[in-house]
C-alpha cells in the first residue's frame, strides 16, 4: 500500500461509520436509499472482481444477484433466520456462478458476453413463467422472523445489519484481490497466454472468479430482498446486469474501491434525480457519457488529474515530467 | 534437473503451407542445443510445439520419454518446461517486481490460494533473488510496459527462470540487446545451465551466442531438419553455407 493509503483508508472508514450513524435520523426514505446505495457498492464490486480484476466481461451477473434475492425471498416464508438464509443466498448463487463459469469457459471475448446475457434471460424467463416464485407479480412481504439476537423488522437494526453484511463481505473481498490468486487474476487479465507458459491453468482461474463474484452478487441480491421487502422478476433482468458495469466504469475498474464510489453516485444520482424529473434516465446518461469522455479511468483518477493539471499549469515551459 | 526432448516426425500445417515438415530431433537431457535457420525456418513454431501452443498434423513429442502430443501448455509448464517468447511477453500493468512474483508463486503452485493475503516470506525472497540475478532490482517498481526492449527479454527470462524449468526453451533470448546486455544474457545462461543442468534449447540470429554458448546444433530450413551436430562440424558443412548465404544474397 502506498504511504498515506493508510491514513486514506482509516478517513474512510470514520466518515462511512458517521455516516451509517447519521441516516436512520434522516426518515425511512433516506433509510432505504442508503441501503441501497450499500447493496449496489456490493454489487458493482463484485462485479468489478471480474471486470476489472480478471478482465471477464460478465453481462450476466443479475442473474445471481436475482438468484439470491430469490432465495431469501422463499425461504423467508418459512422464516429462515437472516444469517442462514443469506447463507444459502450465496451458495445458490456461487453454484449457479459455478456452473454457469464452466459452461462457458470456453468462450471469450464479445461471444463470452453474449452467452452470459442470454443465461440470465433464461433465468428471468424461468421466474417469470414460475408459480412458485409468484411469476410477474414477484414475491411481496418478504421480511426476517421478529426474534432472534436483534429484531430485524425494526427498520434500524434492518439498516445496521445490512451495512455489517456489507463490511464484511467488502473485506472478503478485498482478501480476495490481494492474495495470491488476486496477482495471479491480474496477470491472467494482462495476458492470458503468458499466463498459461508460467502453469497457470487460465480457465480454472476464470471459473473460480466467476464463482465468488456469483456468491457475492448473490449476497448482495439477499440484503436487497431484506431491504425492499418485495422481489419481481425485474431484479434477474439484464438492465440489472448493466447497472453494475456502470459504476464500476463511472468509479474506475482496475481499483478495488472505484467500483464502490461509483455505486454511491449513481445510486443517490438516480435517486435524487428520479424525485426531480421524470426524464431522470435521460440525465443519469449524460453523467454517464461526461464520465467515459472526460474521466474515462473514473472517479478514482480524479485527484491525479486535478494535480496534473495543476502541475501542468505551474510547469509551463518547463520539461514535460517524465513519469513511465 | 534435465528433460529429455524428442520430436518425432512432426509436421505443422497452416493451410497448404507446411512449416514443420517430417521434424524428427533428438535434445539429450542437460545440453544446451541450439537451433538455427534462416527467417521463417519455423523455428519459432518448433518451439510452439514443444511448449504445447500449437497441435501437430502429424508426429509426437515426447518429454523425458513421455508423450505430451495431446498435453495442454500449463500442464507441460507443471512438468518442467518454460518459455520465453520471441517477443517478449510479460504483464504489462504489473510491475517488473510482480511479474517475478506471479512467477515465483506459480512455481510454487501457490496462485490459487485466496484465503490468504500475504506471500510467503520464502517466495517473496526467491523473488528479489530472480530480479538481482537478472539485475532488474533498480526497475523492481516501474510497470513492465515501461521496460526497453532488451529488459524485457531480460526479465522475461527471469520469469522463465524462475519457474525452476527442466527443460528452458528461449527464442531469440539476447534479441533487441545491445552488445553489453547480449554478452551479460549469454554469460547468464550459461552460468544457470551449469548451476542447474537443466537441458536448454535456444534459437538465435547471433552466431557468436550460438558458437559461445551451443554443444549442439540443429539447422533447420523450410521446417526441415537439414543437419543435427555439434558446432564445429555444422559450421563446417557446405550445405548449411548455401542456406545462409542464398538466403543473404535473396535479401541483399
Ligand atoms: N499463424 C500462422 N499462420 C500462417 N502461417 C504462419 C503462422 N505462424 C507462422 N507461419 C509461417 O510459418 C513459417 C515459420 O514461421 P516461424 O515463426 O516458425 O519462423 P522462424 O524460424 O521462427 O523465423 P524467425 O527467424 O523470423 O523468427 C513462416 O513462413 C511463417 O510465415
Ligand atoms: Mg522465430
């Protein structure tokens, strides 16, 4: 880490906690915004472990963020505890993610892609046409037992748990990116065939990403069952997929936290803007399209380019800097 | 420390044409054997072969008496042998530092563990080694993609190296470097081969390294195998002469 990074990371850290302290004084409509915002900051990471990190370009990971949604959904209504039924929100997703890695790692590229959107289409299909998952209606009422160590239809601890899955599962996967395996995700990202001459076996590598960012998404897809109360088909949809791709683009991939930041803006932007205009989407897009024109590395290159052009200004004239 | 290679009537197609034609060599484990030919030989596609890059039309190759034909690259890797490209190729968002290490720990078959954060002490002092050696520890934090061509090669053949390969296939190794850098890469290998045993198969333009460092010879010319010998002998055959020479005076 860089010197400072440390500094960085503990501001962080105090400004997330004041934060989590402050909104549940902001009234139920801030509440649910910002439990959003913690869900989706899940979402976009997981997402970014295979974008950015692995370089995999998923167009299908609402299919397990959905998965686990649904999973929670159901087994709420035989009132699972929040803890095991999240667990099984993931292992359904990683499954899935499993399986769906395998049957595709033998595709890359564009045609990777598009094997990926189409799995998750059949999946919203399948939900759609199913009883079982309340077909177009979704399933509603979706809420913890009240009992348990903390009540967690009490919208307060609702909101602390959820933040609590969310550290933890961040941290996990920062544990992730930065063991062994995360060096050896980027080297396969940096050239998959080089990779393979040092014994890497490429694909097995793929499907294991793909699986933890499967059961992570499916996390995330479960604290938002929680946190909404209500699942419909729409949560498995493809809009859904890209909505992730987004702010990792928006925040940065190829950094752990781009991806979160990114999650935070646009998530309060499409909701602050969605209470002003009707034609939200239309704006949310032109910030969008101003972030890949002008910052096309995405929020977390920001201060570099401030000091860039701060320094270019000052340095006019001047030797150009010579940094590789 | 040393892998036996055999090639045996290997041919390589791309289309109609054929590159490797009816391939059959021998590389005795722990010598250092050479292969030279004019450009476009398939030298380079050998080398594909041998690693597992390419499939073959027909033939097989054989390491330390097993037959890989059908074998993927990273499992060839698992038995010994590593690569350097022609061009080299390394992780060009890494740093020169990471690219060793992703190196060292894929040696250790230690790229799979996710549960733990830290490298081991061990694999992290294995990799200074591998930079000091290839004398890479003043550009240990610059990216790859930053290097010049000839500490490229460099530290590709580091990584290669540091895969503790029984069998070291380096193309071109000393391409793109200046005499300095070819006189130190030239010792290096040599020094490793002894230091090692390991059995090193080489390609190279520059016939003072081949001579310098070669205890045998491969011609090869339109992916045929014209002669297999040692130096001194090869160097004397007037058919090896009209390669050369015919294919000098073609460019000239
Ligand atoms: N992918 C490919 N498709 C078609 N032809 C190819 C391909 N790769 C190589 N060749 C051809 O095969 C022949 C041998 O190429 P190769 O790279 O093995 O030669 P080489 O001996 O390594 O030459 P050099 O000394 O220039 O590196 C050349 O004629 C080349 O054009
Ligand atoms: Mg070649």
């Amino acid at each position: 880490m860089r010197a400072g990074g440390r500094w960085w990371a503990v501001a962080l850290a105090v400004a997330v906690v004041a934060w989590a302290v402050a909104v549940p004084r902001l009234g139920l409509g801030q509440l649910a915004l910002w439990e959003d915002v913690a869900i989706q900051v899940l979402f976009a990471t997981s997402v970014n472990l295979l974008l950015g990190y692995a370089n995999i370009p998923s167009f299908g990971q609402a299919a397990f963020y959905g998965a686990g949604a649904y999973t929670v959904a159901l087994l709420a209504q035989s009132a699972w505890p929040p803890l095991a039924a999240l667990a099984a929100a993931v292992a359904v997703a990683a499954a899935l993610a499993f399986v769906t890695g395998l049957i595709t790692s033998r595709v890359t590229g564009l045609a990777f892609s598009m094997v990926t959107l189409a799995i998750g289409q059949v999946l919203y299909t399948f939900v759609l046409q199913s009883n079982a998952a309340g077909g177009e209606g979704g399933i509603s009422g979706v809420a913890p037992p009240a009992r348990g160590l903390f009540d967690l239809t009490q919208p307060v601890h609702l909101w602390w748990f959820i933040l609590l899955c969310v550290a933890v599962a961040m941290l996990a996967l920062w544990w992730v990116v930065s063991s062994p395996f995360g060096r050896a995700l980027t080297a396969i990202r940096e050239d998959p065939k080089r990779a393979a001459f040092l014994g890497i076996a490429v694909r097995r590598y793929r499907v294991m990403a793909f699986t933890i960012a499967g059961g992570a998404a499916g996390l995330a897809g479960g604290l938002y069952a929680y946190s909404t109360t209500i699942v419909a088909p729409a949560v498995l949809n493809w809009t859904q997929s890209a909505s992730p791709i987004m702010m990792a683009l928006v925040g940065g991939m190829h950094t752990f936290l781009g991806p979160a930041l990114g999650a935070v803006l646009i998530t309060w932007l499409l909701y602050v803007l969605g209470q002003a205009t009707r034609a939200y989407l239309l704006y949310v897009g032109v910030v969008l399209l101003a972030f890949v024109l002008l910052v096309p590395r995405g929020i977390v290159s920001i201060p570099d380019l401030l000091r860039r052009l701060a320094g270019g200004r000052r340095a006019t004239g001047a030797a150009p800097e010579v940094t590789p | 420390m040393s892998l036996a290679l055999r090639l045996e009537g290997v041919t390589k197609r791309y289309g109609a044409h054929v590159v490797l034609d009816d391939v059959t060599l021998d590389v005795e484990p722990g010598t250092l054997h050479a292969i030279i030919g004019p450009n476009g030989a398939g030298k380079s596609t050998l080398f594909g072969v041998v690693s597992g890059e390419h499939t073959v039309a027909r033939g097989r190759v054989l390491l330390g008496g097993r037959d890989v034909t059908r074998v993927p690259a990273a499992t060839r890797v698992g038995m010994g042998v590593a690569r350097a490209f022609q061009v080299a190729r390394v992780f060009p968002d890494l740093t020169v530092a990471d690219n060793v290490l992703v190196a060292v720990l894929a040696s250790h078959r230690l790229t799979q563990v996710f549960w733990r954060r830290r490298v081991p002490e061990r694999t992290e002092r294995e990799a200074r080694r591998a930079l000091e050696r290839m004398q890479l520890t003043a550009l240990a934090d610059r990216p790859a993609r930053s290097l010049s061509q000839g500490d490229r090669k460099r530290l590709e053949i580091g990584m290669a190296l540091a895969l503790d390969a029984r069998l070291l296939l380096l193309d071109e190794p000393t391409a793109g470097m200046s005499p300095e850098e070819t006189a130190a890469t030239t010792r290096l290998i040599r020094e490793v081969w002894r230091e090692t045993g390991v059995t090193v198969l080489l390609t190279e333009h520059d016939m003072q390294v081949v001579f310098d460092l070669a205890q045998r010879l491969t011609v090869l010319h339109r992916g045929r195998v014209l002669c297999t010998d040692v130096p001194e002998r090869v160097r004397e055959r007037p058919d090896v002469a009209e390669v050369y020479l015919g294919v000098s005076a073609q460019h000239a």
